[in-house]
C-alpha cells in the first residue's frame, strides 16, 4: 500500500519541470488568457441571469482561471515570492477584470423587478458541500494538471464549476444592490478558493516540487520576456 501511494504520488525530474513550464506558461497574463476568461464569465453571467443550466456549464469548459491557481499553489510549495507575487498579480486582476465586465453584462439584463432573480443564484450558498466539492475538485484537477498521461480538462472544469459561477453570481448582486446575492455569492467564492488552493499546496508538496524553483525562476523570465515582446 505504501508502495502505490507512493507511485501515486512520484514525478520523474522531467516530468516535473515540464509541469512546472505548463503552469506558469498557461498562467500567463497574454490575449489569449484574458479572450478567454471574458467570454467565460460573460457566459457565465448570463446564464444564471437567464437560469440556464447549460450555458453555466458551458461558462466553465473555456475558463483559464484553473492556471493561476496552480501557480499560487506551487508557489507556495516552493517558496518562491516571485511567483506568488505573479500570480497573486494575474489572479486579481482576472477577478477584477471579470467582476466589471460581468456587472456590465448584468446591467443590460436586469429584469424589471430584480427580485425575480432566483433560480440557479438562490442555490449559491456558502456550504460545507461546496467546500468539499472544492476540495475535490482541486485535488483531481493539480493530479490531473500535472501528471503527464492525464487530461486536465475535466478535472479543470470542476475547479471552474466551483468559481466562475459564484464569481459572476458577485457581480448580479452588485448590479442589482442586492446584498444577499453578493455576500452569500462572495463567501462562496472565497471558501471555494481557499479549498482549491490548499489541496493544490497539499498536492505539489506530496509530491517534491520544491527543488524546482530554479525552474520555476527561469520560466518566469521566459514568459516576462515573451509578453514584453508583444
């Protein structure tokens, strides 16, 4: 048994500097990223504006909020300040980026009567389930990130389903002034994150990233050095 947890858990030396390249590279704040992310919390918004299941769910198979994440993750794995930093950076910035666009995108969909906004919102609130499922999710997304034989995509958009809606959920209760909607939608937020992120931690300290920050210091140059060129 021990003998599975570890393989379970173990990472060749390549293999894990090609992860730590793929987190950061697909971290990066570039047109691509940010394209990327608007068009997801705008459907996002708009599908819990309209109560349409299908178009949340289709919010979060586009969203690239899952890379900053990990970066954050393993940046506190292996203490490095410069890639917290950066991906602190690129993570509040895509919140605050999302949150105006979304509030605009609200705006022009407010009904009448605000108070007949329920459906899918209603059910945003904060819960140990949620929490758990953002656990969950996190866990089964880094496993999945960063083990090359794997797909992250699925995995990736359980972390997605655990943020961008309650994200775009904020940004309807700011529009609408309804305080409810945004606290109950803002702590669900926030508790999702931190579950996401504490698992990640968990799971690149489980398994030894901490050798590669030198890695991790070059790949940063690298893409600074690439968006600088844009």
């Amino acid at each position: 048994m021990a003998m599975d947890i570890y393989s379970l858990f173990y990472l060749s030396d390549q293999e894990k500097n090609n992860a730590v390249k793929k987190i950061i590279d697909s971290s990066s704040p570039d047109e691509d990223f940010f394209v990327m992310l608007i068009l997801s919390g705008m459907l996002a918004t708009i599908g819990l504006m309209i109560d349409n299941t299908a178009v949340i769910i289709g919010s979060t198979l586009v969203t690239p909020l899952l890379a900053p994440i990990l970066s954050l993750a393993l940046g506190v794995s292996i203490s490095d300040k410069e890639l917290i930093r950066r991906s602190i950076f690129v993570l509040g910035k895509s919140i605050l980026f999302v949150l105006i666009l979304n509030c605009i995108i609200a705006f022009m969909l407010i009904p009448p009567n605000p108070l007949e906004i329920s459906g899918a919102i209603s059910k945003l609130t904060p819960s140990m389930a949620y929490f758990y499922v953002a656990v969950l999710s996190g866990l089964a997304g880094t496993f999945a990130f960063v083990k090359p034989k794997l797909s992250a995509a699925l995995p990736g958009v359980a972390i997605a389903v655990a943020l961008i809606p309650p994200l775009a959920a904020v940004s309807i209760g700011i529009t609408t002034m309804n305080y409810k909607i945004f606290t109950g939608s803002f702590q669900l937020f926030l508790i999702n994150l931190i579950g996401i992120v504490f698992t990640s931690l968990l799971v690149f300290s489980l398994m030894r990233f901490y050798p590669k920050r030198k890695i991790a210091h070059a790949e940063i140059i690298n893409e600074n050095n690439k968006l600088n060129r844009k």
